[in-house]
C-alpha cells in the first residue's frame, strides 16, 4: 500500500546514485536517452526517476505543451540532490563546488539551455555507440576542476582507451545549436587558436583535435569555408546533428575535414 508521506526512506541505491551523478554530469537528462546510456528499459529508468523526484532530489520539466511537440520531460538537481552530493563520501569527491552551485539555476533555466544539454548527452550516446566505447568520455561539468581546457569549456573531451598508432589520442568537442549566430562560431574557433597558442604542452604532445557539431547542412558548409581561411596549428573536423544521431548506412565516418574534398572519416 502507498503511503502519501512516508515517515522512513529507504537510503538511496547504487541505480539511483548513478542518476544523480548523471544528473551532475549532463546537467539535465531525459528518460529515452538515459535508456540508451544505462542500456536498459525505459520502464526502469523512469522508475529511478519518478522515485528520486518524489523524495526531492531532482525536479520534473514538463508541460502540456511537450507531448504536441514530441517532447520527453527532462529531469535535473534541484537543492536536496545537490546537497547529497556534495556531502556523502562516494560523490563529493567527484563533484565541483561552483559547478553544483550553478545547478541551483536548473529551476529557471532556458528551454534552449536544456535543449543544449539533451543534444550534448545525446551526443555521447552516439559517441560510444559508433566507437565502440574506445574513449573515456568527460562531460563540461567533469572538466571544470582541470586548469588546461579553454574556457568557456568544451562541451565535451575524448580521450582515447588505448593509444593507437596513426590515431589522434584527444578531441574536445563543441555542439551548436540552431538558434547560434554565426559570429559565435567565429569567436570559438579562435578561442581554441588562442588557447593553442598558450597552451604548455610535453615534447612529442599534440594540441587535441577539435570536433565541431553544426545543427544543419547549410551551416556546417559556413563552418568548413570559415574553417578553411583560418591558420589554425590543430585539427578541425565537423559534422551535423542529423549524421552523428543517424549515421549513414551506420557508417561511423561522419567527420569532415575541409582539407580532404568531399572524403569522411571516423574517429
């Protein structure tokens, strides 16, 4: 029998923990993607879900609106999840302060914002998926304690597994979105320059590789002519949210090279 308003709480388990720290990682989360990440059925996870938002650890997006749209709800931290991971020994450790305190804002947050962040986790599902799982994966949130990354930071960086002759090793990766003026994309591009330029790399060490989403076709031609007047010292590689999400064929060849004619290529 339900109780309304239950005098105990179970602790959290292993299973809802994680969606806290996923919560953390990607900001805001859906039930389909997060199915796809967990590889598990879209009943358990929205299970997970409903129970962490009952107990206020994480709040609920939706509105009538979403299901005309084709929307799913999406969920993030609200106060009581964010206070459990700051406090409990298994995840403060992992967590950053300011980044945690930013997620206070999750309530009043932009529908554009929350859109970003689906597109970023949506992402690195397809990542893994058409890599076979060959990087470590870190999300903006992860990367914030670290001095090297430019900011603001990228929306994600692949380091890969295993080093692999002939391979790149590192990538950092940007998604833009539709709504983006295109001056943004010239202000980042040259952010990445500047960063390079200051960057204090290892003998033998390479500037990582910058992979570059463009919300459509039209824009990732307007990228790849910026792209091709610059004198950047690193490589630059594009694709569009349409080709990373639904690959060709299930072709993982989705990345363009400016310099290399009409030819794709795989990470």
């Amino acid at each position: 029998m339900l109780v309304a308003s239950p005098k105990y709480r179970r602790p959290l388990n292993s299973n809802q923990i994680h969606v806290l720290k996923l919560c953390y990682k990607f900001r805001f989360i859906s039930v389909p993607l997060l199915a796809d990440y967990l590889a598990r059925d879209k009943s358990s996870v929205y299970e997970n879900l409903y129970v962490l938002e009952k107990q206020g650890y994480i709040a609920k997006r939706y509105d009538k609106t979403y299901k005309l749209r084709g929307r799913p709800a999406s969920y993030c931290l609200i106060a009581k999840g964010i206070k459990f991971l700051k406090t409990q020994p298994e995840t403060k450790q992992l967590v950053n302060e300011t980044v945690l305190r930013n997620m206070y804002k999750n309530r009043t947050i932009s529908e554009e914002h929350v859109d970003h962040c689906l597109q970023v986790l949506a992402s690195y599902v397809a990542l893994n998926s058409q890599t076979n799982k060959t990087f470590n994966i870190f999300s903006k949130s992860e990367l914030a304690t670290s001095s090297f990354f430019p900011r603001p930071l990228p929306d994600l960086y692949l380091s890969r597994k295993q080093l692999t002759a002939n391979k790149q090793s590192d990538y950092m990766l940007d998604v833009f979105d539709a709504t983006i003026p295109f001056f943004v994309y010239i202000k980042r591009l040259r952010a990445y320059q500047n960063h390079c330029d200051e960057a204090e790399l290892d003998d033998g060490e390479s500037y990582p590789y910058v992979l570059l989403i463009a919300p459509d076709d039209k824009t990732e031609q307007r990228l790849l002519k910026l792209i091709e007047g610059m004198l950047q010292d690193f490589d630059i590689y594009t694709t569009t949210l349409n080709r990373i999400l639904a690959p060709p064929n299930n072709n993982s060849a989705i990345w363009k090279d400016v310099f290399a004619d009409d030819e794709y290529i795989e990470l």
